[in-house]
C-alpha cells in the first residue's frame, strides 16, 4: 500500500486522485508520522459498505439465533403470509 505525506495530498491532490482512479488501491496519508486518513476510490468504497451491510446483517443474525430469538419454519411462513395479503 501506498503512503503518502498529508503536505504531498495538500499540493498533488490531482496527481493522486488521478494514480488512485488507475491502480484502484487505498493511499494511506499520515501526518505528523502518524496514520491519518485513507484515500480509497469510489466503486472500493462502496463495495466495501455493501460488505459492511451484509456482515452486520449476518451479525444481528447470530446474535439473534444466540439469544434464542428464533422462529420455527411454521411460524415464520404464517408471519410472512400476513405481510404478503
């Protein structure tokens, strides 16, 4: 992964934009010598919260399933039935 200095985002922000569009890989910007933020391309980042959704939802699911919030294949059908009258 690519690292750059905040001064350089600051006066080449154009130029790395445009590297960021071609390689398609994250730029992580330090200031200070320190992680500050990541510069990541559109379409990663909104396949990454697409992921992030979905591995929430299977969370909430388990956590679900753990706390003995369940339904039976009957009882989820009759809930479902109701929904699609």
């Amino acid at each position: 992964m690519r690292t750059e200095l905040v001064t350089t985002l600051k006066r080449q922000a154009t130029e790395l934009l445009s590297d960021l569009e071609r390689d398609r890989e994250p730029i992580l910007i330090t200031q200070h010598g320190l992680p500050s933020a990541y510069l990541v391309d559109v379409g990663s980042f909104e396949r990454m919260q697409k992921r992030m959704s979905v591995l929430e939802g299977i969370a909430r699911g388990e956590m679900a399933v753990a706390e003995g919030r369940v339904a039976t294949h009957a009882q989820a059908k009759e809930r479902l039935s109701r929904w699609l009258k």
